[in-house]
C-alpha cells in the first residue's frame, strides 16, 4: 500500500497553505500585469504581427488585455489558418474585445466562439461570433458544446487559470480538434503549476517508443518504432514561457522508421 506524504498533515493546515500560496500567486500576477498595461501604450505597433499592430491600435471599446509577448506565440502557431474557414473557441470572453481581435486576424471565413460562465457575455454575439454559457469545468458542458460545434480547428484557454479546469478543458477538447489544429493553454504561471506539471506527462507520452523488429525499406533493414494513440494524434507539444501549446498532426503518421542511406559507415555502429 502506498502512503501519501501529504496525508500525514491535518487537511486544514493543506488548506491554508494552498490558499497562501494561490494569495501570493495572484498577487504577483497582477502587479506584473499591471506594469504591461502601462508599458502597452508606449509599444510601437508591429508591421511583422498583425494581433499586436490590431491590439496596438485599439483607442476605445471593448478591451484585449494580453502579455505582449502571447502575440508572438500566437502569430506563429495561428498564421496557417488566416484567409481559411477556422472555427476558433476562445474560453474566457472576458470584455470582449479579443473575439474581434480573431476575426479580424483570421479573416472573414472565421466563425468564433466564446466560452464564458458569466451569462452577461452574450452580449458580445454578432454575425461569425457565437457565445456559449457554462463552466469549463464540467464535462457535460463540454459534451453539450461539441455536440453544437462538431467542427473546432483552434481552442484558445484563457479561462479559469485553476488547474482542475484546464485539465478537464484538454481533456475534453484535444480529440475534438481536427486534423491539424492547435490547442493553447495561456497563463500558466508558476513553477510548480499543477497544469504545466500534468502537461509533462503528455511530453513523457510523445516520447514513448514501442520498438519493433526491423522491417525493409530499400536495400536496408531499418528499425522501427510503432505508433502509439496520442503520438498518431499530437504532432508537438511546445512550452513558452506561461504558455502551453499543442498541435496535431495533419495526417497521422503509419509508423516511424530510421533508414540507413549510403554504403560506408564508419566507425561501424553497433547492430540495432
């Protein structure tokens, strides 16, 4: 039988300790987030992006309130999609303004949806943005929602920021995203974030190697690996600095393989 270190200390003083620490966490976020709205209207708008130039430029109405380096990772994970029919979800509809921000940047093809527990979010519904009501944290709104949306290409989670919820909303959302889309997790703060540590799981995963014989390719046996589930599912996983991103792949992979290409080896590796 295995025993819990943490069993051995009395709940409420787990309590405390967790809600101290979550305290200290909140706190230092939003001071730092403070100092970028300040530094935000000092930026020079960005020809190279267009979400930062779109956020840049917002004067007046609903509001985008993002670190300036997500831009960046949005750009390079999302530019694929622009001048396509996409179906977005942002969770976190928050005041708006970053539905706008997406239909502007992927084009006029994109259908948006929002995901917010506050009902007063449906305020922001107009043409090409859908807002749906309920908790990330319950499966059966996720399971309600992707019956309503069979089609999602990229899951945008800016939502609750408590692990439980973010687990659930992967969970949940990673095989409903088509072939080829992206699922991305922002404000993941911490170094021990529950959320990150549960991701390095999926990275253990992506690295799992179920060796085979050899088979032939050519004039060469070469050595194998079979695929497993997730790895013919998710192509990468990538870790920025509070932000988790995954993609999946376009066609998933038969198999992996390492053939051997040329005559001379030396010095002569070691039989595989």
């Amino acid at each position: 039988m295995r025993l819990s270190l943490t069993r051995l200390i009395p709940k409420r003083v787990r309590d405390f300790f967790r809600a101290w620490r979550m305290f200290l966490q909140a706190r230092a976020y939003l001071r730092d987030k403070d100092a970028a709205v300040r530094t935000a209207a000092a930026a020079a708008s960005d020809p190279a992006n267009p979400l930062r130039a779109y956020v840049n430029g917002i004067a007046a109405g609903p509001g985008v309130w993002k670190w300036d380096d997500y831009f960046d990772i949005y750009h390079r994970h999302f530019a694929k999609f622009r001048g396509r029919e996409v179906h977005i979800v942002e969770i976190g509809v928050f005041s708006g303004g970053s539905l706008g921000m997406w239909r502007q940047y992927f084009g006029a093809q994109a259908r948006v949806y929002g995901v917010d527990i506050d009902p007063a979010c449906k305020a922001y519904e107009r043409d090409g943005v859908q807002i749906f009501i309920g908790d990330q944290g319950d499966r059966n709104f996720w399971r309600r929602f992707k019956a309503a949306v069979p089609r999602v290409d990229i899951v945008v989670d800016d939502g609750a920021h408590l692990t439980p919820r973010q687990i659930v909303t992967l969970e949940e959302m990673l095989p409903h995203i088509a072939p080829g889309g992206t699922f991305l997790c922002e404000d993941v703060h911490g170094i021990f974030n529950g959320f990150s540590l549960y991701v390095s799981g999926f990275a253990n995963a992506l690295n799992a190697a179920r060796w085979r014989k050899h088979r032939t390719h050519g004039a060469e046996p070469a050595p194998g690996c079979d695929v497993t589930l997730f790895q013919a599912m998710v192509r990468s996983i990538h870790l920025y600095p509070w932000v988790v991103v995954f993609e999946k792949h376009d066609t998933p992979p038969a198999e992996f393989v390492s053939p051997r290409h040329g005559t001379e080896w030396r010095p002569n590796p070691p039989s595989l």
